[in-house]
C-alpha cells in the first residue's frame, strides 16, 4: 500500500480507536448489565454435538467440539476458538452492541461459511436465542439454555420459508475450566 493510500486509512482507523476509547470505556471491560450475560460464556468448554437427520445431514452423526472463550478488543467481544473431533475449526465473535441494543454474533468456518446473527437473552429461561440469515434464503435459529454456571444446552434449526429443516442440532456442553 503506498503512504499516499495508507494515510487516510491509518487517520480513519486513529479516529476510530481514539473516539471510541472515550466514548463507551464503560462498557469495554465486560462491567455492563448485557456484557455480563455474555461472560457466561468465558472458559473452557467441551461440547457433545449430535447433528439430526436433515436435509443437508441425511444420517444422525455425533461429534465431539472443544471451545475457548475469551475476552478481547478492550472487553468488548467474546472470541470463541473452536475445533471439532473431524479437524474442522471456527472462530466466533459475540458482543452486546449499545446503539442497536440487541446481542451480534459472527461465526467463520475453516469451511469457508460465515454469516451473522442477532441474540436476545431470555432473563427467565436463562437462555439466548440467536437468529440469522444463512443464505439461500435460509434461517438460523439458535437457542443457548444455560442449566447451572457450567452447562448449556443448545439447538440449531436451519429452515427455509416454507418450514424445511435443512441442519439440526442438539448439543451439551460442559464447562472444563
């Protein structure tokens, strides 16, 4: 990148970092209300996945997924690096975002597939529901129930408008650390 192309993307990326240390330095160490829902999910975690018959799985198949969870960027996001028992790995964004007010999550496969969700916590069921488009004309439903401090249970539904399952989900998991 030459310096006369790199200036402006360096004072852009200045102002950026610069505006928003002052501005939302509350919320960058995790201490908000809706950041804490998210330090639920910190640690280590073992999940037992079972992937249902579906469209895109014609046979019920388990697999075995372990995931670290941490804070990064100020406290802001939550990275989750994942891998699973077949070599497959994904890298996982969340974060509370204070001027949409709603949860944002951002998964990316090895596999090349990405998208982006939305999450609303549930206070009462101690659950988040992740919803998203996947493309195709597809939606994600995801819901993370936590039973106790160290378990949650999870269920993915991918679905067309017309109410076909392409992938569902089921999963345990377990916190190790």
């Amino acid at each position: 990148m030459s310096s006369a192309r790199f200036l402006p993307w360096t004072i852009g990326m200045l102002s950026l970092l610069c505006h928003g240390s002052q501005s939302r330095a509350a919320e960058a160490t995790g201490a908000s209300s809706e950041q804490k829902i998210l330090n639920r999910e910190l640690g280590e975690w073992s999940h037992t996945c079972t992937q249902l018959k579906a469209e895109w799985t014609p046979q019920e198949t388990k697999s075995a997924v372990i995931g670290s969870y941490r804070r990064i960027l100020g406290g802001r996001f939550v990275q989750g690096k994942l891998k699973a028992s077949d070599g497959q790995t994904a890298l996982q964004l969340d974060t509370y975002d204070v001027e949409r007010k709603h949860y944002r999550r951002w998964p990316f496969h090895s596999n090349g597939q990405t998208s982006e969700h939305i999450g609303k916590w549930n206070p009462d069921a101690k659950s988040m529901t992740w919803t998203g488009s996947v493309g195709g004309g597809l939606k994600s439903t995801q819901v993370d129930r936590y039973i106790g401090a160290d378990t949650l249970a999870t269920t993915l539904l991918i679905k067309d408008a017309d109410g076909k399952v392409y992938y569902h989900l089921t999963s345990k998991s377990v916190r190790t650390q």
